[in-house]
C-alpha cells in the first residue's frame, strides 16, 4: 500500500506525539501544512551543544517520501555542517543516488526507508560529531581544526542564548 505524502506525514506526527522521541520534540508550524514542521532539538548531552534548544524547520517536498525534506535551524547554530543560512547539511538530506561531487556513496544519501525520527537521530548524532571534511560553514570547520577553546566559547554563547529565547 502505498501511502499519500500528506497521509504519511499525518501518521508520524501523530506517532510522534503520542510516543515522543528523547532528544526532539516536533510539531506542526500551522495545522493546515503538513509539509512544514518545527522542531526542537535538545543539545546532546556530553556535547559542546549540551543544554542548548534549538529550533528548526524541517520543510518535505510535495513528493515525500521519494525527495529528502530540508532542515533549516531558525536558531542561531555554529557548526561545520550547517550553512550560515541555518540549512543542515548532512548525507541523508541529500538527493538520492550517486554524488555529482564524489564524497559520498548512494547508501549515505537520501533513501525513502528515512523517517522524522532517523533525519533528526542523523541531526543529533551530526552536533555531537560535526565533519569537518567537507564543510558546509568553512569558517566554522576552520575553527573547528584549528582554534578549538575560541570555537567551544562561541558554541557556548549560542547555548546561553537559545535557553534564554525560551
């Protein structure tokens, strides 16, 4: 049986509410979209983004489940994997099949067996263990190799900030 994206997306977050998931709380944006979610994502714990909350928005293509959605942090975010704009980049979210650039192979890439639960897993696991290979914030994944204590101060601040929007 093969599900409507809006049909899907109506029974994760209804499966999400019911039985949330430690480390994200997700919800709808406004009632009538299903294909625009706000998250919040709790700082991993034994991470530099420990105690933090910050929020995103996890935005599905009308063909859901066949196209990644996007994740864009609406907090403010320093980190190799995330661009300026907020936009995560990671594997998963990216299209499926093979890498134009070469850096990954089709099985890390977007898959329809990916679910609101394994995208913010792969979001969370990505704040405790950024790739600074191929950056997505050059100037992040810089500090990141080469100024650890000034990057952990800034990633600090962003902390103490994002439990001060609460």
């Amino acid at each position: 049986m093969d599900m409507k994206p809006q049909t899907r997306l109506r029974a994760t977050h209804a499966e999400l509410t019911k039985n949330p998931v430690d480390g994200f709380s997700a919800g709808l944006v406004d009632d009538s979209n299903v294909f625009e979610w706000q998250v919040t994502i709790i700082g991993p714990p034994d991470t530099l983004y420990e105690g933090g909350f910050f929020n995103a928005k996890l935005s599905f293509p009308k063909d859901y489940p066949n196209s990644p959605p996007t994740c864009r942090f609406t907090s403010e975010m320093w980190h190799p994997n995330v661009y300026d704009d907020g936009k995560v980049c990671i594997s998963i979210l990216h299209n499926p099949g093979d890498d134009p650039h070469g850096y990954e192979t089709a099985a890390e890439r977007w898959s329809p067996v990916h679910t609101v639960e394994t995208i913010m897993i792969s979001i969370i696991s990505m704040l405790s263990s950024p790739n600074d290979e191929s950056p997505a914030n050059v100037d992040a994944a810089k500090m990141w190799r080469e100024n650890r204590e000034e990057f952990k101060k800034r990633v600090a601040r962003i902390v103490r900030k994002s439990q001060e929007m609460l």
